[in-house]
C-alpha cells in the first residue's frame, strides 16, 4: 500500500511523520510550500511536486489542509486522476456539506472518499495519540483502519459521508463552550485572589472537572500562550463551521454565538496564533 500525505502544517507534518515511522511500503508527500517537505524526506519519504503526481503514485491519500476552500481546490487538482482502486481520506476540518459533495464527485472516478478530522491537539498528533471520526463507507473505513491507528490511537466509525466532520463539529462546538465557561469562573476566581491552580484543584473535587481545565490551567498561570496547542485561530475557524452547520438545519446555538463574540475579540486582540486559552485575556 502506497500512501500519499498531502499537506505538512502544524497537525499534518507529525501525522505524516508517524506513518513515515509506522508504514513499510513508500510515502508520498507533498505541501504547497515546499520546504515543509524536507524533514519528511530526509526521514525517508518522497516528495512530489504536484497533487497529481502524488495522486498517480499513492494507493491511499490523506489530505489535511486548512479549510474548506483549500481542500475543494485539492481536490479539484487530484479528481483527473483518480480511478477505482484508489482511497481519498480528508483529514481536514472542513463544513459537512462541502466534504459531501467532494465525496460524491472523487466516487464519480471510481475512488472511495472518507471524512476523517481529528480530535485532541499538536502534542497528541506528534504522539500518534489523536482520536478520530470516520464518516463513509464503512467497508472502507474496516480497510483503512491500520493506517488510520498509525496517528490516532482512538478511532470511531460514525457513520454516512459528512458523519465523520458533523462530530467533530459537535465536538469542538462543545469544547469551545466548555472553555468558555472555565474562563469565566476562572477569572471570576482570580479576581478574588483564587489562583487558577487552587481553582483546578477545587473543581476537580466536584462535577465541574473537565479535560480542557486539566491540561491548561499551567497555559493560564504561567500566561505561556505560544507555540500553539490548538490556535484561537483554528478554533474561530470551527465554531463558525458548527454555526454555519446548525444554520443549515434551521437551528440556533445561542451559547456558540457567545463564544463566537470571545474569538472574535481575541482575533482584534492579535491573538490568533496562539494557543486557545489565550481567549483567557478576553474575559480578564
């Protein structure tokens, strides 16, 4: 199995890096810009100078890029040649509509397409410890599953084309209204004089822990914001997608407005390359 990883950023370069480390046929890679290439082939993967190169070569093909323009222009360059045989799987965080519709045309050629996002952040992406959603033909996801647990170590079938990234809409939806809650009573507690260690601690002792409270409550007090987990930017990028999604099923998400109106404000703020818990500052 030949396998092709399109798209070397923050996320996909570990991705990528751990199929290098866990795969024993050939690697193609390929990423727009072309120096990001480098430490993948000097680890022993071949780079490629088009998408329709890699597509040619590749009997699998992961996609992670940024948003939903980027993976339709992906797609768009890779569709001409792709034939039955071949599996698509996009990695990227994209909106469940756009994604269907890339599904149906690469199925068009033959190819099989999965909607495969990510869940959990850059260190678990370097530890192959990501958790992910499938959404597709679950023939296919039966097939692809060895590769997928090359990066994640959690991997959950959810169901129809366009499944996969409803979840992760869902997820990352919550996510964001978890933390906007922890911001608030954190820095309501601050401004008591409470430190945010002591509050981890008390709200470990109740119902209120949670995952996202665990891990960056050290991001808060030593104010240490960058390199970037998770981006502000990234997040924003997705609690617009679960707005835009919810808006298409002719329903609202007034707490997701909310922290829209937060990441919005950490956007003005310059904050956008860091770490998610820089909207921290927002609501000081």
């Amino acid at each position: 199995m030949k396998i092709g990883f399109i798209g070397l950023g923050t996320m996909g370069a570990p991705m990528c890096t751990n199929i290098l480390k866990k795969h024993d046929d050939t690697v193609y890679v390929f990423n727009r810009t072309a120096e990001k290439m480098e430490p993948l082939v000097k680890m022993g993967a071949e780079g490629c100078k088009t998408i329709p190169e890699l597509a040619e070569k590749s009997d699998l093909i992961f996609t992670m890029v940024t948003n939903s323009t980027d993976s339709e222009e992906v797609y768009d360059t890779m569709i001409p040649v792709l034939k039955k045989g071949k599996v698509c799987v996009d990695m990227s965080t994209i909106d469940p509509g756009v994604s269907v519709a890339i599904s149906d045309r690469v199925k068009q050629t033959g190819a099989e397409f999965l909607d495969c996002p990510v869940v959990r952040s850059q260190p678990d992406a370097v530890k192959g410890t990501l958790g992910i959603y499938v959404g597709g033909n679950k023939r296919t996801a039966q097939k692809i599953l060895p590769y997928l647990l090359y990066m994640g170590d959690k991997v959950m079938y959810i169901g129809f084309n366009g499944a996969g990234l409803i979840m992760k809409v869902c997820h990352n939806a919550l996510m964001s209204q978890i933390q906007n809650g922890v911001n608030e009573t954190m820095a309501l507690a601050q401004a008591s004089g409470i430190d945010p260690q002591k509050f981890a601690m008390a709200m470990s002792y109740g119902n209120a822990q949670n995952r996202y409270l665990d891990t960056k409550w050290r991001t808060v007090e030593n104010e240490k914001y960058t390199p970037a987990a998770f981006s502000v930017d990234n997040m924003n990028k997705d609690v617009g997608i679960a707005l835009r999604y919810a808006k298409s099923l002719g329903r609202t998400m007034p707490g997701g407005e909310v922290v829209q109106e937060v990441y919005n404000k950490a956007e003005e703020k310059d904050l956008g390359q860091e770490d998610i818990a820089a909207t921290y500052k927002v609501v000081l």
